[in-house]
C-alpha cells in the first residue's frame, strides 16, 4: 500500500513539473492544429487551390474545421475556428478564436461535416467582427469563391464581395454560399489560451501576450498559401 500511495505521489509531483503541452492537450490547441492541416491540405490539391490572386490582397482569413451539418441546412452554432489579419504593417496577427453559427450552407448532399474557409478582402468586414458579432450576406456581401488558377472569368470577382467562402466536404474543395451565418469572437477560448481577459482587439493589432508553437505554425502555414504584398 505505501508502495502504492508512494507511485501516486511521484506521479502527481512530476506532472506539475511538465510543460503544459505534454501535461494536456487543450481545445484550442487541438482546434489550431486541426485549422492549420486544413490549410496545408487544401493547397496541396492539384488546380483545386483558392486562386492566388484573390489571396494577394486579402486582409483577413478565417478557418472553421469540422462545421456541422443537420439534414440539409444548417442552423445554431455548429462550428469553431480561428482567423489572422493581415495588420498595418503587412504581418500576420496571431490566430483569434471565433465561431461560426447559423444560416444556411450549400454543401454536397449526404455531407455531414465541412471544413470552412473565409477569405476577407476588406478591413470593414474585420472591424464588425472586431465588435464582438457580424452576419455573413447582411453585414458585408458574401460569394462562392472561385477554385484554381484558371477560375477568374466564371465567378463574380466583378462585383466586388466583400468576402469569399469556400469548403471542404467529403473529399471535396468548391467555393461555398453562406447566407446568414453569424461570426463572433470565442472570449472564452481567447482567455483561455492566451491568458485571462486577454484584449482581442490587441490580437487583431498583432500584439499578443504570448505566441504559443501552434499558433506560429498556423500563421506560417498562412505565409506559404498568401502571396507577400503590400495593402
């Protein structure tokens, strides 16, 4: 028995001495790894990437793993994710928390889950999202994002959306419509992965109070799929 008791005690004395990221293994640590595969995947397809030149000048990108669906919309909150700004001075700011919550997604039929991605190509759009809550297709105007190098001319690049979606289900990369879906700023995996009561709006400026492994390589992996440019 002391034994025992004796194992118990070593065991708990050596796991409060062990970095966090081997003690446990957080949501938000899972969601940013999950987030940053979903990248490095999608543009590792041959011609089924988000076009380079929609992506050069973009100011923000958001990325929703594993959103889920019921029956052939969707409705209620059914997604968390990530997303980076470009900031002022042409750098990525570290991942911020949101969700994503209602409307209704043009996904392939029979699809249970998609991967989200949001590409912004307005500062406007990100300053709602700044406030706490923004509506897709209400609060700034919304399409289908065109897919490969050769799709410019069959989308409505023309009429100037303010943000283009697209998703990955069953096996699957196409631009996306999403109508009425709601984004809003994850306080409470915000807090919980940078530091209690952690000001996201500083996020979103790129000044974080840490910038934890996972987190720079989500913004990496941001860099290699974003062409460098000047906004």
């Amino acid at each position: 028995m002391k034994r025992y008791l004796c194992a118990l005690t070593l065991c708990a004395l050596i796991s409060l001495f062990l970095p966090a990221s081997i003690r446990a293994e957080s949501a938000e640590d899972v969601k940013i790894r999950e987030a940053t595969d979903v990248l490095a995947q999608i543009t590792s397809i041959p011609d089924q990437e988000i076009p380079e030149w929609l992506l050069k000048d973009a100011h923000g990108i958001a990325v929703i793993p594993g959103v889920i669906k019921a029956g052939f919309f969707v409705g209620g909150r059914y997604g968390k994710g990530v997303m980076s700004v470009r900031t002022e001075a042409g750098n990525w700011s570290m991942p911020v928390f949101i969700t994503l919550a209602g409307g209704s997604f043009g996904w392939q039929i029979g699809a249970q889950s998609a991967d989200i991605i949001l590409v912004f190509k307005t500062n406007r759009s990100i300053d709602a999202i700044r406030q706490g809550k923004f509506t897709l297709g209400a609060d700034a105007s919304i399409a289908a994002g065109p897919v490969g190098r050769q799709a410019e001319a069959s989308t409505d690049v023309n009429f100037k959306a303010e943000i283009y979606s697209y998703s990955r289900a069953r096996g699957l990369f196409a631009g996306l419509a999403v109508q009425g879906a709601v984004i809003q700023l994850d306080y409470d995996a915000n807090n919980a992965y940078y530091g209690a009561a952690v000001n996201t709006d500083e996020l979103f400026k790129g000044r974080a109070p840490k910038e934890p492994a996972d987190a720079r390589r989500f913004i990496e992996e941001i860099k290699k799929t974003v062409p460098r440019t000047a906004l």
